[in-house]
C-alpha cells in the first residue's frame, strides 16, 4: 500500500463523543444558549477534528508550497515567472504578508521549495521538495507526469506528519507560483463541471483581453486533454501545479493526524477539491477561512459545503486570508476554554419551563 492510500484509510471519522462534549459545555457557559452564532459550530467542528473536548489550536503552522507554471509564458499572469522565487525570498527574510500575520499570530512559517524555475541556494530555512523547475505548459501537454503529482503529494503528507510530531496543532496552507491561478481555475472547472468562464479570475490582476485569453486557454486545455472528473490524480498531473499537488499532501496528511485545517483561498481550494476527492472523509475536517475574490472559490466552498469564516474580497495567496481568519479561531477558542459556567460563576441558569420566567 502506497503512502497516499494508507493516509487516506487513515483519515478518522470527527469524534462524536468529542462533539457532544462540547456542546454540553457550551450551553453551560454563562451566555444565552447559541448566542454565540457560528462561533459555536466552529468550536464543536474543532472539538471533533482534534478528538478533545477541549480544544487546543495554541501551536499552529503556516506552510507556503512554491513552485512555478510553465503556462505563465502564455500571458496569463501580470507578473513575470521570476517573481516566484523573489516572494520566496521575501517570505525568508520576513517581507512579505504572510511573514507579518505569521509574527503577529505566533505561528511557525514553513516554506517549501516544490520547484520554483529559478535557483534558489540552500537555506536551513527553506524546506526543498523540489519535484522540477516548474511545471510544463499545460496548454501545450501535461503539466506534469502521474508520478510527480504522487511524488507532490507524498512530500506534503510527509511535511504534515512531520509536524504533526512536533506538535503542531493547527495549519494553515499557503501557496506561491505566478500562474497558478490558471491550473487551479482549469482543476475547479473539471472536478465541479463548471465551464471555465465561470470559475476563472483575474488573479494578480488581468485586464479584460487577457483575462479573456486565460478563460479560452484553460478550455482549450480541458478540451484537448479530454479530462473527467473520475480521476483526481489525472486531473492534478495534467493542469495542476507542484505547489498544488504538496497541498494535496498536506491536507490529507493534516486529515490523518487529526491536526485542524484552515482553508486559504482559490488555490488552496482547488487543492482541497482533489484531496476530498481522494479522501470523503477529509471533508468535514476542513474549515474555510475566507471567501476570496476570484469567482470561482465560491464555486469551490459550495462544492465543498463549507462557509467562510470572513469575506473582505481578498486575492493576495500566500495563506493570508485565513491567517487573518485564524484572529477569529484563535477568539473563539480562548471564549470556550475561559468563560466560566452558570455554576463556576454562581450565576443563574436558564428559567425552565415550570419556573419563574416572565
């Protein structure tokens, strides 16, 4: 049995028990019961992903997978390819978004070299994965072969486990590849059957005649490779992206160790889409962090069944949206765990039926 298929036998079911426990303690706090909205599915959702009743998300990980798109020299990014590797750089010496979000939430930042096209000198820092110097044109052939996307998503279960032994609790995956919104927007229109118009963006910022480009080559694209939705790992080989494949991995693996996910944008979305793929049971131990501005993640959210927990039309990548999410968690959790009980408090509980309510 390879590493991917043990990993997904090994995805567990959400701890009911966990759950129930949860709740209970919940309607004990000293608040109207469900007064706390969503905030209060968010908790018991946590509960059954870590299998504790109390929750903890105090060790948390942020993970940018790099890599570079062959398909960028079609015109289909504002940005050139070489960007890839100097926000690589940024992301190293503390620059970039996600590196300030990282500080501010106390979160270790790991970023993974999955083939970004130019050289980047080895750094105790930087974590090398490297399946090739960025993938092929995806509009020309496939973007990589089967055995790359396997070998991607082996490295980002492997990353997962890793620090799920070193006690990491809660992981936030982040991305970085000009292009890359061209092979999430070709996986979500496949694996969703939606046409490429409507799941396609401007990502880093395209005006309309190139955006109109990038929508007529990603149907080229799924049109002569004849792709389906029956064979997520085809699907991912053929119009996905290094990066994307290591994101795969560390969603699953994430799954397996029962460390809890929080779900970045578009392209982290598209990733999530193969990875339930693959694994049904992934689904309900995923959480979305925000809802981006590219059209096509509200696409995916509704494919997964999941609602975001922010909405402030961001595109940035990197992981940022749903670091800025992880503010909200890290309230949420810190509500459940220290707000005392009716009786903790010695303050009366909810009027029965029978009693003196007015």
């Amino acid at each position: 049995m390879s590493l991917l298929d043990e990993t997904v036998a090994a995805i567990p079911p959400l701890d009911v028990a966990a759950m129930d426990a949860a709740r209970e303690r919940l309607d004990q706090l000293t608040k109207p019961r469900g007064s706390l909205g969503r905030l209060e599915d968010l908790v018991v959702q946590l509960a059954g992903v870590r299998g504790a009743a109390m929750p903890s998300i105090e060790r948390r990980a942020i993970v940018v997978m790099a890599a570079d798109h062959g398909v960028a020299a079609r015109g289909v990014s504002a940005y050139p390819s070489e960007v890839t590797g100097q926000m690589v750089a940024n992301f190293l010496s503390g620059g970039a978004a996600i590196s300030a979000l990282g500080r501010q939430l106390g979160a270790r930042l790991v970023v993974v070299d999955m083939g970004v096209a130019t050289a980047i000198p080895p750094r105790d820092d930087l974590l090398s994965r490297r399946l090739g110097p960025g993938t092929a044109d995806l509009s020309a052939g496939p973007a990589m072969t089967e055995r790359q996307a396997l070998a991607g998503i082996e490295a980002g279960i492997e990353i997962a486990a890793s620090l799920a032994a070193d006690g990491v609790e809660l992981i936030v995956p982040g991305e970085m590849g000009i292009g890359n919104s061209t092979a999430a927007a070709a996986i979500v229109a496949v694996l969703t059957g939606r046409p490429a118009a409507e799941v396609t963006g401007r990502g880093t910022g395209l005006a309309d005649p190139e955006l109109a480009r990038k929508i007529a080559l990603i149907d080229a694209a799924i049109a002569g490779h004849r792709l389906g939705a029956g064979d997520p790992i085809a699907v991912l080989a053929t119009v996905g992206g290094f990066e994307i494949a290591g994101i795969v991995g560390l969603l699953l693996g994430s799954g397996a160790a029962r460390v809890a996910v929080l779900l970045d944008g578009f392209i982290v979305g598209a990733a999530a889409l193969v990875a339930v793929a693959l694994a049904p049971a992934l689904g309900p131990h995923l959480n979305a962090g925000h809802r981006s501005a590219e059209p096509g993640h509200r696409v995916v959210l509704d494919a997964l069944g999941l609602r975001p927990i922010l909405e402030l039309d961001l595109r940035l990548g990197e992981g940022s949206g749903a670091a800025v999410a992880l503010g909200v968690v890290d309230a949420t959790v810190r509500l459940y765990r220290e707000m005392a009980t009716f009786e903790e408090a010695a303050v009366s509980g909810r009027a029965t039926e029978t009693g003196n309510a007015r």
